[in-house]
C-alpha cells in the first residue's frame, strides 16, 4: 500500500517543544520533516545509538548517536516571543499567507 502524504503542522527550520514521550519539555530545532510518515526529526532530541562496523572511511567502525524521527503529534510549535508552546494560525497580508501565534498574534518567521 502506498504511503499518503500528511499535512505537518511544523515546517523544518522551526523552534519546537517535545509535549509528550521520554524527551517531553525539551526544545529544539526542526531538521527534516518526513510527510510520508508523519514524522518530524528534531535536533537533540529521540537520540538513538548507531553500531557500525568498520570501513575504509571509518576503520575503527564504534557506536555512532544520532537523532531518530519522531511522530508530528508529539511536538507542538514553540513561540519565542510569548515563551510557550502555541498553534498557528494563518493571516492573508499584502505579501501572501503568514503564520501567526495564536497565543500572542505575534508573525512566526518562515526560516525556509
């Protein structure tokens, strides 16, 4: 079965806080945003241990951590203006389509 494609509520560059699992109340930047899945990687955050054997780039091979997707629905959008997590909205400007706290009404900025 082919896998859908969701629509993210964070968007890779974003500042947000992990709500729910064993990193709950950590923050951190959004790396990549995988829609197919529904999954989000986040810097710092759901590291995860790598074992790796030896190579000619590597020949010593060891244990390599790295950061491992997790669900969008355990991350919520962090607001550093208002200092909390927060929703999006959206407003129509003259420039296009912003996203808005929905908290504090301050603009979010788009890092994309």
């Amino acid at each position: 079965m082919a896998a859908v494609k969701q629509n993210i509520h964070v968007k890779k560059g974003d500042l947000v806080m992990v709500i729910t699992g064993k990193d709950a109340g950590k923050k951190g930047k959004v790396l990549e945003v995988l829609t197919k899945k529904g999954r989000v990687v986040v810097e710092k955050i759901n590291i995860v241990k790598r074992h790796t054997k030896p190579t000619q780039s590597m020949p010593q091979g060891g244990i390599l951590e790295k950061e491992a997707p997790i669900a969008s629905s355990n991350v919520m959008l962090f607001c550093s203006e208002c200092n909390s997590v927060t929703r999006v909205s959206t407003k129509v400007t003259e420039a296009g389509k912003v996203r808005v706290c929905k908290k504090c009404g301050v603009n979010l900025p788009d890092k994309n």
